[in-house]
C-alpha cells in the first residue's frame, strides 16, 4: 500500500511539471508571436527565455521564415517552435514539452 501511494505521488508530481512544461512553451509562443505581429524578425525571436513564475524551466525559441507567392500576395511564413524543458537530459527529474506554430504576416 505504502509503494502504490508514492507512485500515485510521483505521478501526479509528474503531471504537475508536464502541465508546467507546456504553460511555459506556451508563453514562449505568446511572447513570439507578439514580438513577430510588431514587426519583429526571426532574429528576435531565436532566444532562450525563462518567465518569473516558471523559474526551473527554459524555453528555447526557434524561428524560421519564408515567402510564398499566393496570388498577387507574397506573404512571409513565420514558423515558430518552443521547447521548454525541465531538469537534465538523462536524469529521472527530465522532462519537457514542444510546441509548434505558423503564422503569416
């Protein structure tokens, strides 16, 4: 009884970080989609970034970009990807979570 409530334990631990890990990603997709809809480029969005309430995770942006021609448009196609990450790679404490998003301006 006393193993299968520190598994239940760890497992709703587990489920807290992940639930942690996207938030974070997220707001790394929030913060460069707003950077992007400004005016930025992907050379302002390619960072890490750690918010003030998720301290213990790292959000790694990437950005990449591309015109296509659509008609008499030529829009820019930024797709963007957030990896927020938790612990080592490799230890039992590791985890993370991906995001992906494409926008056009």
């Amino acid at each position: 009884m006393v193993r299968l409530s520190g598994v239940q334990q760890a497992t709703s631990s587990y489920a807290l970080q992940g639930a942690k890990a996207y938030q974070a990603a997220k707001a790394g997709l929030g913060w460069a989609i707003a950077k992007i809809s400004t005016g930025g480029s992907c050379v302002d969005v390619n960072t890490a970034l750690t918010f003030p309430d998720l301290t213990e995770f790292t959000v790694n942006l990437t950005c990449i970009s591309a015109s296509h021609q659509e008609g008499n448009d030529t829009p820019l196609i930024y797709q963007l990807d957030a990896h927020s990450e938790f612990g080592t790679y490799g230890g039992g404490d590791y985890l993370s979570r991906e995001l992906e998003v494409s926008i056009a301006r």
